[in-house]
C-alpha cells in the first residue's frame, strides 16, 4: 500500500491533471459535452497506454544508449524540477509543452486527445523518467502489478478531472486552479530534488567502493 501511495502520488504531482484544466477548457470551449466527455476519456487511456508502455520499455532504451541509472535519475530530477518552478512561479501554459500557435493548430483539428493533451501536457518526459527509474528498483511481480494500478488509478482520476474541467474552471477560478497548482508544485520540486540527491550518493558510493 505504501508503494501504491508513493508512486501515485508522485505521478499525480508530476503530471498535474489540475494545472490541465484551463487549457482543456479553452481547446474545448466550442464542442459540445459529448464531445468533451469523449476527449477526456480518450485522454486518459491515452495517458495510460504512454506511461505503461515507458514503464516496460524504458529499461531497453537505456539499455541501448548506454545510460546508467543514475544519470536518468538527475536527468529526470532536473526536468521535473523544471516543471515544479513552473507550477511555483505561476508559468503553466508556458511550460506545458503547448503554445499559440499548437493551441490555434489543435482546435482546428477533430482530435487533440493524443496531443497536444495527452503528450506533452500530461505524460512528459519528468513522468517517463520517473517511472523508468522505478522500474529499476521495484521489477517484482507484485511491484510491477502495484506500479500499473497506480498508473491506471492515475488515469481515472484525469479522466475525471478533465470531465469535470469547465465546471472546476467557474468553481475554483483562475485563482484557485494556480494555488492548487503551486501546491503542487512544491511538492514536484521536492521530488526532483530527492531524485538529484540520492542519484549523486549512489555515485559518490559507487566510486568509494
């Protein structure tokens, strides 16, 4: 149960369905809530489908180009960082991997549940390398059956929160969406760096011995 707790709890912070919200709000301020509850569905289990695919296949990317553990953990741990000083700072439009012009690009198209909202709005290269580096250390049975229900009770709660975006869009507020977003954001930046930390003291052993 902790495992649980941890990873989707680190996976909803990294991600940040909430931060989302008035994006999804102004891609889809024109269609109907068919529609809507169609694109937050297919979102969601677009979601799902990247991060357990990044879950499983991760290691042999790594694998292929050489890269230890370690340097994927501080890379990883930077970019979330990024993504924490964003949601801090109030930056999430800018940071969310969306501008004008993809913005303008993906209203004109019938679909933008894969992207822009699925990729890289919601699964982003921090949430990739987090569960990357996870499956280096917990590849049990058990670990792997706890580590895609967390990603899959992940995604539910996107798709929820995604169907109810224009109605947390008039209750919270512009306001209330970037409080909850800095909150969050603290809690991103907490991760990164305990991800740089640990990354540098396994180095630091790993020469020592």
């Amino acid at each position: 149960m902790d495992l649980f707790i941890y990873l989707f709890a680190a996976l909803f912070s990294v991600l940040n369905p909430i931060g989302t919200v008035p994006i999804f709000v102004g891609l889809t301020q024109d269609d109907s809530n068919i529609e809507r509850n169609r694109i937050s569905l297919w979102t969601s289990i677009n979601v799902f489908l990247i991060l357990t695919i990044s879950f499983f296949v991760g290691q042999y990317a790594l694998s292929f180009f050489g890269i230890s553990i370690d340097a994927l953990r501080i890379a990883g741990g930077i970019v979330i960082l990024n993504s924490g000083f964003s949601l801090l700072s109030g930056k999430i439009s800018k940071k969310r991997g969306i501008n004008k012009k993809v913005e303008n690009d993906a209203q004109k198209r019938n679909d933008i549940a894969l992207t822009p909202l699925a990729i890289p709005m919601l699964a982003g290269p921090g949430s990739i390398s987090l569960l990357i580096a996870f499956y280096q250390e917990h590849h049990q049975p058990l670990e792997i059956f706890i580590a895609v229900l967390a990603i899959l009770c992940t995604s539910i709660v996107i798709f929820v929160i995604l169907k109810s975006a224009h109605y947390l869009s008039r209750f919270l507020g512009a306001s209330g969406i970037v409080a909850i977003s800095r909150i969050i954001g603290f809690i991103v930046i907490a991760i990164g760096i305990q991800y740089i930390v640990s990354s540098i003291i396994n180095i630091i052993k790993g020469n020592l011995m």
